[in-house]
C-alpha cells in the first residue's frame, strides 16, 4: 500500500487564517503561521496555504507569512492564490515555499505551466482545478474561487496540465467544499485515473470516513482539509487566546459565549494525529511521528 | 576551550531548494555559507551539493560556473560531501534524461527514470512525491566491516530502521557496487537506493530539510560527523 499523505489547508486573508463557510462568508480563525506550527507538530504532512483574494485584486501579500512559517515548519509548503508569472513563483518559492499551486493563471496561459516546469522542476508546480458539476457526469472548470466558468472540461483541461508538465493536481469540488457533506468520489477517481501523476482531493471531509473514502474508492494520493482540522483548535485559539487573532474576530466571540462550536455541526473535528490512527486502523499507510523513530 | 561551530558550504549553481537546505541547517546549529565561488567551495569545511530539477541542466549548470573540476578536487581532500536529490543523481558516472549526460563520476553508476506503476490494485505516480520509509540495505556487506547496523557511525546513526522522509523525484541512482546503498526504500514493485554512502560522500534522494524531526536529526549528524579515512 502506498503512504498517503495528510496536508490541512489554510485559507489566508490579508494576516489572517480564515474558513469560508458554503454559501456565507469568511471567518476569522488567527494567525497563519501559528496554527502552521500547530499542525506540523501534529504530524501533517504538508501544508497548503491558500490567498484568497490574492486573485480578484492582484495582490499578493501572502510572504511575510510564508518566511516565517518556513523558519520552524520542515515540512513541504505549497503557497497558491494569485500566482501569476514565473517571477511570482520565484519570489514564492525563495521566501520558503516548495511549491506553487496555479489555477486562474495557468488557464489563462497554460505555458506557465511548461515554463514552470522547465524552470524550476514539475515537482514544484501543482496545477489547481475547481471543478463544478454541471450534470451528466460532466464538470466545468472554474477560476478565482469559484467565481468564474471557463468553459473548459474539467477532465480535459487534468489532461493538457499534465502534458504541459505538471508535477501534481490539487482538485476542489466547488459543490462541495465547506459542506462537510464529503468529497466528490466519482470526480477524484476520474481524475486521478487518467493522469499518471499524484492527485490531491481537496473540498468536502466533514468526517473520518469521508478521508477513508476518498482515498480508497476515490483513488486519491492524498488529501487536504481545512474545517475538520481548523474548528479542533477553537478552546485553545478562545481560551488560550493561543492563536492570536486579529480583525473580525466575530465568530469566536460567539464560541466564547456560548462555549459550543457554534455553527460547527456538519463537522467531526479532529487533530491530523487522530485521523490518521483511524486511517491506519482502515490499512491505509501514513507516516508516524518523527521523534519516537530516533534513537537516543 | 572554545566551541567550534561547524561551517558549512552550499553549492549555489542555479539550481533547487538552497535557503531551505540552509535554514534547517542553521536551526541545528551550523554555520552555513552559499557561495558559487570556486575557491570557497574547494576549500569548504563541509559540502553539500543541494538541487531540484533535470540532470542535463545541472550539469551545464555546474560547468557554465567551472565548478566540475572544483567538487572533484574537493572530494579528494576527503572533507565530507552530501548530495541531496538531483544533488545526489549528479555524483554518479551518468544520467539518462531527456538524452544521455556525463555526470560528476565521483561513484560509479547511473541515474535512471523511475517508472509509475500499479500494485496490488494501488497507482504509484511519478513523480514519486510523499513520505516514504528508508530500510536498511539489503546486501549484508556491512557485518564484515564491523557494524552492528548499516547506519552505526554514519549521517543515519540516530535513526530507526523505517523513518518516513520526504521524497519527490522521478530519477533514482543505480550504483554499479551495491555496497555503496545506504538505504533502500519501496515504490510500487521497485526498491531503489533512496541513500548512498562512499568514503567522504553521502547522497539522499529525500529531502532532509522537508522531513521534519527526522530531516532535520539527518543534519545534525552531517554537522557533527568526522570522516577519519
């Protein structure tokens, strides 16, 4: 069986980590290099971190966060939102980034993705894709966090990034991420069967089995997450004030008072070292921690 | 007396993953330079040879910058050497990638595609990215040189055998002396050498810098390490 890898996403407004609930807006949750930290000492595999307005208005403000994430997590960090030249992936990848995830970008110029590629080696560009169901088992490609149709087939478009030399896939099903309803298995297996390089199912874990799901039936190398992983932390980012956060902290305000993960409901929480005791428990390989493998 | 802080030299030449190499390297305490300057990296404390990319282009990239001679000069010296991934590839005596390349030479063997492949009903991608376990080598050389394990007195002393680190790669070495396998790990049906270890030179396939408290024990050990010849 091959390993599997376990990578908690991390959506990024302006200093902040934020979770997009379907349907209503953002929530404030902390500071992205704190719960960066968090999770790589909870045994995750890598991490994603993901600018979410990066793309409407061509900013990208995502390094400082990134620098300083980089200085204690070693672990492989892939940065995405509003990369769009080689020189943005260059600038990403110095401040501490391993690889770059491109979406709206690389439809836009798909030979972003080959000069990527040829640059700095396949292995560092991931080739994103928001796919939205259309009926009939076909799915449309969207861009700019699912704002935008391209027209493009979703399982067209796997295929031309992987022949322009993508190094992975990070798919998203647009229906539903934030739901907690589960992953899209039909789209995940499709996609990862008809490309030879690995695939990253991305949109939907509400609970344990939904991981096991999508990795066994959905044929999925590995798999990121944000509300399962993010909501395990709320006692300590209220309580503890352990994660430091700033600006509309709205939401946890409303945990503070009612003491409940409030609105949290559609989802098992869980920390990465759990899910993957459970996944283990299934026959599915993940790493174990790194400290009680060494000596001394 | 005074504690000496280990140096160490990163070889800058265009290509791959330099500041992470260098920023886990100065968490475990070491002194780190980058330098494409060929003086400094012949006369280098310690030498790591980092990269990330095709096996043509590093090697064009390490001679626009005369640094070929340089890295066989320093090998002679017998100061400790570590190539890390392409890094590694580029030690051996060839490399098939988009064309056949003379390497460094400085261990004799190739570096050759790794091919996806499917077991037991599992897809096994390339390029290989993920967390994947190094073994002990399967050879049994290491208990006529007095060892009680493979790894006793090497950069992995401080390991148990089946750690996870982090690979992404699609080109694996094939030394000719299969004495010279470190660790071997498991891909699909292929068990490659994913470490190599001859005299004064290391080489991992993985990225120490990116596997966490495992990675980062690697270096520490680098830092440390003597090679008394």
């Amino acid at each position: 069986m091959k390993t599997v890898r376990i990578i908690p996403r991390l959506d990024i407004k302006g200093p902040n980590l934020v979770k997009g609930i379907h349907l209503e807006g953002l929530r404030v949750l902390g500071k992205p290099e704190d719960f960066a930290y968090q999770y790589y000492l909870d045994d995750a595999d890598e991490l994603i971190f993901m600018d979410v307005v990066a793309s409407l208005y061509g900013r990208n403000n995502i390094l400082e966060i990134v620098k300083r994430t980089a200085e204690r997590t070693f672990i492989p960090l892939t940065v995405g939102g509003g990369i769009r030249t080689i020189e943005d992936i260059r600038n990403v990848l110095r401040a501490g980034a391993d690889k770059v995830a491109i979406n709206t970008a690389a439809i836009n110029n798909p030979q972003l993705i080959s000069k990527g590629a040829r640059t700095f080696g396949s292995q560092c560009i991931v080739v994103s894709i928001e796919a939205k169901h259309k009926g009939n088992d076909t799915y449309e490609a969207y861009t700019n966090n699912g704002r935008e149709k391209t027209g493009l087939d979703v399982f067209e478009w796997t295929l031309r990034a992987y022949e322009l030399g993508a190094g992975e896939i990070l798919i998203t099903s647009i229906d539903r991420e934030g739901t907690g309803g589960g992953f899209d298995i039909n789209l995940i297996r499709r996609i990862s069967e008809s490309v030879p390089i690995p695939v990253i199912a991305c949109g939907g874990a509400g609970n344990r089995q939904h991981f096991c799901e999508v990795l066994k039936e959905g044929k999925a190398d590995a798999i990121s997450a944000a509300s399962v992983f993010h909501y395990n932390w709320l006692k300590d980012i209220v309580e503890k004030e352990k994660f430091r956060a700033e600006g509309n902290i709205e939401y946890l305000k409303r945990y503070s008072e009612t003491k409940r993960p409030f609105d949290v409901w559609r989802f098992d929480i869980f920390s990465v070292r759990q899910i993957k005791l459970y996944l283990r428990e299934k026959g599915i390989i993940c790493r174990t921690s790194g400290a009680s493998m060494v000596y001394k | 007396m005074s504690v000496h802080r280990s140096r160490v030299t990163i070889v800058d030449y265009g290509l791959g993953n330099l500041f992470s190499v260098a920023r886990a390297l100065k968490y475990v305490g070491a002194e780190v330079e980058i330098t494409d300057v060929p003086e400094k990296i012949l006369n280098a404390e310690k030498l790591i040879l980092p990269g990330v990319g095709a096996f043509g282009d590093g090697m064009n990239n390490l001679r626009e910058r005369g640094l070929v001679e340089i890295i066989k000069g320093y090998f002679k010296s017998g100061r400790l050497l570590l190539g890390i991934c392409l890094g590694m590839q580029l030690l051996m005596s060839e490399g098939e990638e988009f064309g056949l390349h003379k390497g460094l030479d400085l261990i004799q063997g190739r570096a050759v595609r790794l091919k996806p492949q499917t077991k037991d009903n599992d897809c096994y991608k390339i390029p290989h990215i993920g967390w994947n376990s190094i073994l002990y080598p399967m050879n049994n050389n290491y208990k006529y040189i007095g060892r009680e394990t493979p790894w006793k007195k090497t950069i992995f002393e401080n390991l148990k055998e089946g750690v996870f680190v982090y690979f992404a790669h699609s080109n694996i070495v094939v030394p000719d002396n299969p004495t010279f396998h470190l660790a071997e790990t498991e891909y699909g049906n292929t068990r490659f050498c994913s470490a190599i270890h001859k005299e004064n030179i290391y080489g991992c396939q993985f990225h120490p810098e990116k596997s966490g408290e495992v990675g980062l024990e690697i270096y520490k050990q680098f830092v440390r390490e003597k090679y008394e010849g």
